[in-house]
C-alpha cells in the first residue's frame, strides 16, 4: 500500500495540481478558439445567433476545462486513499464523457491517515489502531458508535459517556 499524502481535510484546494489548472487553461482557449475562429470559417451556411452561439462555446470549453481539473484532483486524491494513480487516471481518459471520473467517486476508498501512536496506516473512520488499540475517536462504550468528546450521553442508545473510561487526550476535550 503507498503511504498517504500528509493532506489534511481543510487544504482540499491544493489537491488540484498546477499542472491541471495550466492543462484546464489551455484547453479553454484553445476550444474558444476554434469555436470562434476556425469554425465559423468551415460552414458554408449562415450562423446560428449570436446567443446561441456564446452559450454553446462556453459551454464546451468551461466542460473540457472542468475535465482537466477532474483528472488532476483525481491524481491528487487517490494517493490519499491508497488508490492506484494511474490506473484511475487511464480510466478517467479511456472512458468518455466523465464517465470514468463518476466511476472514480463512486468506487474511492475511505482516506487513508497515520496513527498518532505507532504510525500505521489506518481507515480515516476507525475508532481504534488495529495495530496498537490506540483510541482514535471518541465512541459510546455500550453500542460503539461514534459520539463528539464533548457529549454526556450516546445520540444513539442513551448511554452515559461519564462512566465509560476515556483517553485523558478526550476526557480534556470533555471538560
């Protein structure tokens, strides 16, 4: 398994690469380009009206653009779920019309982080190390579901935090 990328959940911007957003940006201009230069010289016919044809080429530019920007988040974003990179940027290529990135978002696996304690990599929706039993997230003691360390009694079943035996990490947060 490769290791996770140190990521955290607030700096999503910087999963799309520059070199994405130099790729995305190239392709605007260039699908503009053709739809106002190049195009236009090619039919023999009167053009469609002006609206229509301002709707239509940005449309097919801001699209093709936001194609390049998928496939750099994807390239950014599979690492941290112990994806295969190129596997699912193939896929997001060989499959058309977005296709293989809605494949991708269904398919992903839950991200991938280190333990605090002994650095295993574990499921970011893991109560406990399977490595070590360290505490990772705060859960009821009788239905083991997860709870804010701040709550006095399970959401879930009524149970009352205060009798379980929580990390001092916690019992702080608790306080």
């Amino acid at each position: 398994m490769p290791n996770p990328e140190s990521i955290s959940m607030h700096d999503d911007e910087r999963l799309i690469p520059l070199w994405s957003i130099v790729l995305a940006s190239a392709a605007f201009v260039l699908v503009e380009y053709y739809f106002w230069i190049v195009g236009p010289t090619q039919h023999h016919h009167a053009p469609p009206p002006l609206g229509f044809r301002i709707y239509f080429n940005l449309s097919w530019g801001v699209m093709t653009s936001l194609y390049f920007l998928m496939v750099g988040y994807i390239s950014k974003d599979a690492p941290r779920r112990g994806m295969t990179t190129r596997f699912w940027m193939l896929i997001c290529f060989v499959i058309p019309a977005g296709i293989g990135a809605v494949l991708y978002f269904l398919l992903r696996a839950p991200e991938i982080s280190a333990c605090p304690a002994c650095g295993s990599s574990i499921q970011g929706e893991f109560h406990y190390c399977p490595q070590c039993c360290y505490q990772l997230t705060a859960s009821c003691g009788h239905c083991f579901r997860t709870v804010r360390a701040t709550d006095q009694f399970c959401t879930r079943c009524g149970h009352e935090l205060a009798s379980d035996h929580r990390p001092a990490r916690l019992r702080v947060l608790g306080e």
